[in-house]
C-alpha cells in the first residue's frame, strides 16, 4: 500500500518504493496540508486524500464521482446504466490504485515511460484481470466482453488523477 511509504518519502522525486535515510520525511499531515493547497480538482483532492491519508469520506466521495463519470461515460457510449456494477467497478478502482506498485521496467530507469510496454504508460502495476473481475463479482465471460473495457475507460480517469497529484506533491515538496 503506498499509504505505508508516507514516512519514506522522498521530496524530491516523489518516489514511493525507494527508501533513504538521506531524505527528509514528510509526515501524511503535511501532505494532507499539501492537498489542500493550490487548485487540486475535487477528484485529485479526494484521490491524495484516500491514497495517502487512507481517508474513508474522501473514500465515498471519490466512489460517488466516479459512479457519476461511468453514468456520464455510459451517455456518451450509449451503455445501459448499471449502479449496482458502476459501484463495484469504482470501488475496484479505488482498490487498485491503492494497491497499484511501481512498474519495474521504467521506473528509474532511463526509458520513456509512456513507451513503457510492461505498465502501457502508467509507470504502475496494477491487479491481475482475474483478480479484478473476482473484485468486482462479475462472471468471467461477461467482464471480458463488457465490462473490461469500461472499467479501463473508469481507471484512465484514476491514473489522470494520479499524475496530478504527484506533480502537485512534487511541486509542493520541493519548493
Ligand atoms: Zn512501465
């Protein structure tokens, strides 16, 4: 869980995997007072909040914004709205992000990130497609041809949020 690295946090690369002594640690109430600064959207906000505050409200606000965005992404696809799997699916999102670890084949390393094969340009590993379709109790055959591609189309609107928020802790950090 990235929560647990709060303390070994290095403010100068915002590097959650890599632990020195050297560095100054930052406490989670700095970055809680980090999040509230400047102009973090909603989402970003209540995302920094989840991840590294492992805060339960922000939890639920993030569940309902992105139950709203799969209502939204469903209108413009033409999808038949579910609420009942849009919050399993936002909650598996909520999950993996969380959980997500750094990619092995681009992180620190001197290749573009975004050309990264192994992570498709997140800079993360997230959970197995089993694991994900287990999560969200939804039948194999069904999540592979329905609800796949949705949930990608949810979890790109996660890593968006993510890179924010990392340059916004960045920023903060090391000014
Ligand atoms: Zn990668």
């Amino acid at each position: 869980m990235k929560g647990k690295y709060m303390l070994m946090m290095n403010p100068a690369s915002y590097r959650l995997d890599k632990v020195s002594t050297d560095y100054k640690k930052i406490e989670w109430s700095d970055v809680s007072a980090a999040l509230g600064m400047g102009s973090l959207d909603e989402f970003s906000y209540h995302l920094g909040r989840l991840i590294f505050c492992d805060d339960t409200t922000s939890k639920k606000i993030i569940i309902t914004l992105s139950i709203q965005h799969l209502i939204n992404i469903s209108k413009k696809n033409n999808w038949r709205t579910n609420i009942k799997i849009f919050t399993r699916l936002s909650e598996l999102a909520c999950f993996e992000i969380v959980y997500s670890t750094p990619c092995k084949y681009c992180h620190d390393q001197p290749i573009n990130i975004a050309e990264c094969s192994n992570c498709h340009g997140s800079g993360y590993i997230g959970l197995k497609n089993c694991s994900k379709y287990k999560y969200a109790s939804i039948e194999k055959r069904n999540w592979n041809r329905r609800w796949k591609k949705r949930y990608e189309e949810l979890y790109k609107k996660f890593l968006e949020s993510e890179q924010k928020l990392n340059s916004h802790i960045q920023y903060h950090f090391m000014t």
